[in-house]
C-alpha cells in the first residue's frame, strides 16, 4: 500500500469521524487530499468529540447512521468508511438492546440507504476480533469459528454480515475488518469500558496504579491506530471487495508486559497490581487472544509496523500535548 496515495479527487465519507479511530482517520484522508464528510451521533460515553477533528477541513453531521439525512451526505461519496458503533463489552451486557440497535439495526438502514441513493460506492466496515469469542487455537485466522462471549461481539458480527450480504445480493462493494486492540492519539482515556490499553495509559499518565485482573498472563496482540487507519485505506483496494479481514499484530504481548511497556514509556511511578476477576468481566472475557493477519498480508500488504514501545511513546506524547483527554467525560 502506497502511503502517499493521492486522494484529491476523492469525496470520503466517515461514519463514527468523530470518535477515536474515525477521527484519525478523517486526519489522514483530509492530509492525503479528499473531502471528507463526518457522521456521527456523538452517543454519550461513546467517545466522540468535535475536538478530535480540530485542524482537518471537515464537514460534519451529527446523525445516527440510519437518519434520513444521511442520504445526502453519501449520495455523492466515492468511499464510505462506515466505522460507527458502539465498542463497551460490559455496556453491551447491561443494555443489549442498545447495543443491538447500534451495532445492527442502523447498519441494516445505513445499507438500505446506500443501496437505494448511492450503490456504487465504496464501503469499508469495521469490526471486532471479539467475534470469535474464546478461541480454539492460536493465532486465530478468519476461518475460526465465530461465537461471540458478548452482545456486542453478536452485533458487530450481524453488522459485518449484513455488509457482505448486500455486497452477494445487491453488487455493492464492501470489506469488513476485524480490528484487535487499537491504541494511540484521540482515544477516551476517562472510560474504564473501552479497553484495557486507554485505562493502563491514563492511570500511567497520572502516575495512579495499574489493577491487572488475574494473574497477569493472558496475551494480545495490539495495534497502534496509524497503522489500522492504513489497513482502512489499503482495504479499498478492488481485492479486497467482499472480503472480511482480520487486523491485528505479529507480535503478542502478556497483560503483564504491555503494562510495563506503559509504565517504562511515560515514566510512570504508579506500579502495577494483580487483582482479581470482578465477575461481570470475568463472565464473558475471551482469555488469551492473537490475530493471524496472514490473509491481509498476503492480498494487500497490509501488516502493522509500529512496535508497541514506539507507539506507546508517541501516544504519551500525544496525550501530555492535550491534558484534556485526561479529564474530558
């Protein structure tokens, strides 16, 4: 994939722009050149925030995906990165109707829209590797089964084959990645819900106590989100059309070890502490999880090269230039 790719006569819509991978996203499509248009419903607690996008010439509409406004902003659009959704695991469990509403039914009306005003553009999902549940074998390719531990994991899977079943039964051009572990700038820090990685940066930054829960060897593999916003673009490539891919790194790390990566990046003097399992993450945790990102290495070049270290550096330094993150509800 070409890094420096002109897209200056592109118009790009993003879905979820507003959040913490669609806004890096909308960065580096506005710096490549296209008119990029952002969606968002700006769900609170979800993330979103106009801030994330300061700096990028960017239109924006604050709508659910399935609005009837959403027409106009699509009608036109060469590429749709529709990246809108809700991503809390627990969430999901206390309100799975929300979930299903968010993740499913508005995708269904996204779609629907689409098809009727605009059939030909160019669709890029994404999802979750938390569609595969726990898994059978490592590293999990996209031929393991799918058996999700979680509403959410349900929803975003009904969400990605909702997006090939119009690209079989209508022509349209759409791809689904299964995205890891996502870290880096413009992510809500001041959850406990979305992640692990933004809960083990934030109490690093503030110099408080990492809680680990069990005994600190479960393993992940994560991905620093410069890196999946150019599996995003890579995936508009013409081979990857009706395809569902996998996103994810060589390299797998234990809980343990990718704290202590924070801690020694930020010069945090916090520590770490195992504690154990509170029950509603213990319920539905997947155990130990390592994506095998062979598929898209293979059609599209696509593989992640920042080293943990290095992107954990440059998030710190992000963050530490925009204290807001540290507070922002």
């Amino acid at each position: 994939m070409d890094p420096s790719s002109d897209l200056s006569s592109t118009v790009c819509v993003v879905t979820g722009g507003l959040g913490f991978i669609g806004s890096n996203l909308v960065h580096e499509l506005s710096r490549r050149g296209a008119t990029v248009r952002v969606v968002d419903a700006l769900i609170e607690g979800h993330g979103g925030d106009p801030r994330n996008v300061d700096g990028s010439d960017v239109e924006i509409v604050i709508a659910e995906i399935g609005d009837d406004v959403v027409g106009e902003v699509v009608r036109d659009a060469d590429i749709v990165f529709n990246l809108a959704g809700q991503v809390s695991h627990l969430a999901s469990m206390r309100d799975p109707l929300l979930d299903l509403h968010v993740n499913t039914v508005t995708h269904a009306s996204f779609l629907e829209t689409l098809r009727r005003v605009n059939p030909g553009a160019r669709v890029v999902h994404t999802s979750t590797r938390q569609v595969y549940g726990r898994p059978l074998r490592s590293p999990v390719d996209e031929l393991h089964p799918t058996s999700p531990m979680d509403v959410n994991g349900v929803a975003k899977l009904a969400g990605e084959q909702l997006h090939l079943v119009y690209h079989r039964a209508h022509a349209m051009a759409t791809t689904s990645l299964r995205l890891t572990n996502v870290y880096g700038p413009r992510q809500r820090l001041s959850s406990d819900e979305l992640g692990f990685l933004p809960v083990f940066i934030r109490k690093a930054l503030l110099g408080e106590e990492i809680l680990i829960f069990g005994d600190g060897e479960q393993r992940r593999d994560c991905v620093y989100v410069a890196d999946v916003v150019e599996a995003l673009i890579g995936s508009t490539a013409p081979e990857a059309i009706g395809r569902t891919f996998n996103v994810g790194n060589v390299i797998d790390h234990s809980l343990a070890e990718i704290a202590g990566v924070v801690i020694e990046t930020t010069g945090s003097n916090g520590g770490l502490r195992l504690v154990p399992w509170p029950q509603d993450h213990q319920r539905i945790d997947i155990g130990s999880f390592h994506t095998d990102g062979t598929t898209i290495a293979e059609m599209l070049g696509w593989k992640a090269t920042t080293t943990l270290d290095k992107g954990l550096r440059e998030t710190a330094t992000f963050y530490r230039g925009h204290p807001w993150y540290l507070s922002s509800t």
